[in-house]
C-alpha cells in the first residue's frame, strides 16, 4: 500500500520539501535535520544528513574559492533534475531544503524567516557547540524545521517518471563534492608553495602532493619564516605534510640584517646598516670593544666587507677634545728677560699632566705625537733665547722624550708680552 501511495503522490505532485537540513555554519557540521514521513526504502536513502551536509559545505567552498565571491555572497540554489536545493543563510546557521517539483516563489522568503528565528533562538547554543559538539539541544528546533516540509499536489497530467532521482542527485552531488573538495585542495597547496617560495631564507627543492597528503623539502636559514607558519591561512593539516629541510645561510639582505643583530650586540651610540653585502658601522664605539668583535662582523655570513669611515672611537674623541684645551693655553715671558711670569710653574705642571693623558690615549690608538711649540713674534729678536727656554719647558712637559719637537714662530701680530704656545701633530697609524 505504502508503495502504491508514493505512485500516486508522485503522479499528483506539484512540489514538495522533502528533507531541511540545520547546518553549522563555522563547522559546515549537521546540528538537525527532519524530512518527510516515508516508507523505508526511502528513508534508508535521506537518513545520512551528515553526509549531505559535508557536500553542501565543500560545494559551497569551492564556489566561493573558485569565483572570487564576496565574504557576504554565497551559493543559493542547486539544482539536480526535479531537485532543488535551496540555501539561506544567518550570521551563524545555513538552512538548506531538498525540493521536489516546481518550486514556488514565497519559498525562499519561508526558508529566510525560519533561519533568522533559529539564529534567535539558537545564538548561545551555537557558541557552546563550538566548545562541546553536543548537537542534542538543536533537537529543539523542529517545529520551526517541519514547518518548512511544505507540499502541493494536483491531479496527475503526466506520465509516471523514475523514482531513483534522488539517488541520482545523492550520486551526482557527492561525484561533484570529490570534485570540487580535490580542486579547492590542489588550489591551497599550490598557493602555498608559491607564498613560501616567496620567502626570504627559503629555496624549494622539492614538492609533491597524493590525495590529501604532502611532501616538501629544500634549504631553509635558521633565520627565515617557519614554513608551518603559513599552512593555518591556506587551510592545511601540518600533520598530513612531511617536510626535511637543509640548513643554508642566505645573504639576502633582511637576513643578513637579522644574522648581524643576533651575532652582536651593539653598544650604546653605535648603530649599523647592511645593502649589497657591506657591513657600514656609525657612531661612538670603545676603540677596545671594536677590536674585540672586528672578526666576529667580518665573519658573518653574508658580510662581504666592513665600512668603518664613520665610526668615532671614543677615546679618539676625548683626545681630540684635550688636544683642544692644551692648545688653548699659552705660556707667558717676562717680555725684558723672557723669565716665566707669575702662575706660568703651575701651568706648566698641569699642562704636562694633560700631555701624559694625551700620550696614553693617542698610543693606545697607534698614533704617534709631535709637539709643536709655537712662539710670538715679539721674540724674534731672541731666537737663540726663546728656543732655550722652549728645550727647558719641553724637558719639563715630556721628561721621557715620547714626543718629536719643533719650533716655530707666529707670525700674526700681537701686543701681548711674549708666550709659547703648543700644538701637537699625530702621525696616523
């Protein structure tokens, strides 16, 4: 009788919602399903939901992927034979409802109401499946969902037609899902070798891909990207791809840059720039600190020289700065008997003081120092005098003879008493 039944109605029907499907948006995962009262046979057909439901998702990303679809455009309507397939969406929930037949106009509007109400109800269940994957509270939702089991018959006006159709379309849509899941994944995977390609520090060798698992190798610097790192945006399992990679030092410069950071660290007021292989250092570094990690930056991989021209030693900068205030100071004659005047011992004695530093300094940087005394010109009638008395004042500035000596006269014209000045001259390393 049940048989003969579905003769009949199929001969009488306009159309009929067969099956609706409550699917997790997020997940793509069944929450609920509910479908029309049927003899076994059918049933047997309609009663996996998960199954269908995993094709409508995959059919639905592969679409999306494939034609650039806006993140608030979706696939709406399949349609296999007398099968329609229609699709409403919510912030969290998809509906989808199998139609038999021509399909009336108000459906889709019928199927919109429905989603919204259970993404009312149903907004906080959503987040707590999320955590659980109990589906059992959606149970809730079927009189909204069998609402939607709506049909129209007529009197027969046609031949009987197959009833294998929705076999067909089961069949047809799980062929196409393979399909399409196999496209979208081969799309990913090619993506992401051409992004990690991209990356500095990382050369592929080789790839390969057999159904849903992946191999890959190359040469990697311990410094670059970890390839892992990418897999999460182009939806791969890191557990489905065995990958071995060769450690390789890359001299592209960004990690070059990171290398040299790692290698040293730099003192305070001391900064470096790397491009095309050249190491340029810059600013106030500890002569003793530069000589300790000369070799270390020379030897980095990827530095193929080291600019110094604008490195300052600091060292070299207090000694300028000293030479500048010895320089300064002059020693005062009696202008009659060219004696010292007044103060000039104690002047003397601190500028020998100033010297000594500036010796100290100026070796410990490989210079090596003259000292030139420089004399008025109101002494030029006492040559022979004034180069005594700057042998006399030389001894008492450098006793062990650490300078070379020599003497001249100012020539600038003065109405100062008589005076000796110095200059130090350094002969560079």
């Amino acid at each position: 009788m049940g048989a003969l039944v579905e003769v009949v109605l199929a001969h009488t029907l306009i159309y009929r919602v067969e099956q609706v499907f409550l699917i997790s948006r997020e997940s793509g995962l069944l929450l609920h399903q509910v479908s029309i009262p049927t003899d076994s046979k059918r049933q047997t057909e309609m009663h996996d939901g998960d199954l269908i439901s995993s094709m409508l998702t995959a059919i639905q990303s592969f679409v999306h992927d494939s034609f650039g679809l806006k993140a608030d455009e979706s696939l709406e309507t399949i349609r296999v034979g007398e099968l329609h397939v229609f699709i409403k969406q919510s912030k969290d929930l998809v509906l989808a409802a199998v139609v038999r037949g021509i399909v009336p106009g108000d459906l889709g509007d019928s199927l919109e109401a429905a989603v919204e109400l259970l993404q009312q109800q149903y907004g906080k269940a959503l987040k707590d499946f999320a955590l659980t994957g109990d589906a059992s509270v959606f149970e809730g939702s079927d009189p909204v969902l069998k609402s939607c089991l709506k049909a129209n018959f007529t009197k027969p006006a046609s031949k009987p037609k197959p009833q294998l159709k929705l076999i067909f379309f089961i069949v047809a849509l799980a062929c196409l899902s393979l399909v399409g899941l196999e496209i979208y994944r081969s799309l990913n995977w090619s993506n992401y070798l051409n992004d990690l390609a991209r990356q500095p520090g990382i050369m592929i060798t080789e790839s390969s891909r057999r159904f849903n698992r992946y191999e890959l190798g190359g040469l990697r610097d311990p410094l670059a990207l970890e390839p892992n790192a990418l897999l999460k945006q182009y939806h791969l399992n890191p557990s489905s791809i065995r990958s071995h990679w060769e450690s390789y030092y890359s001299f592209e410069d960004s990690l070059v840059r990171l290398r040299i950071a790692e290698s040293v660290t730099m003192p305070e007021g001391l900064n470096f720039s790397f491009d095309q292989g050249i190491l340029r250092l810059h600013g106030v570094v500890d002569k003793a600190w530069f000589e300790e990690h000369r070799a270390i930056l020379q030897n980095i991989a990827g530095v193929k020289s080291l600019d110094i021209s604008q490195l300052k030693y600091r060292e070299a900068l207090f000694m300028e700065l000293l030479q500048e205030q010895i320089e300064a100071e002059k020693i005062f004659f009696d202008s009659s008997t060219l004696e010292l005047q007044a103060g000039q011992e104690e002047k003397i004695s601190r500028l020998q003081g100033d010297l000594e530093e500036v010796l100290r300094v100026g070796s410990s940087l490989g210079y090596k120092g003259q000292i030139s005394f420089k004399s008025s010109e109101k002494a030029l009638a006492d040559t022979s005098l004034i180069q005594e008395r700057m042998l006399l004042i030389r001894q008492r500035l450098d006793p062990q003879a650490s300078f070379a000596f020599q003497f001249s006269f100012d020539k600038a014209p003065t109405q100062e008493d008589h005076y000796l000045s110095l200059a130090i001259i350094w002969e560079l390393p």
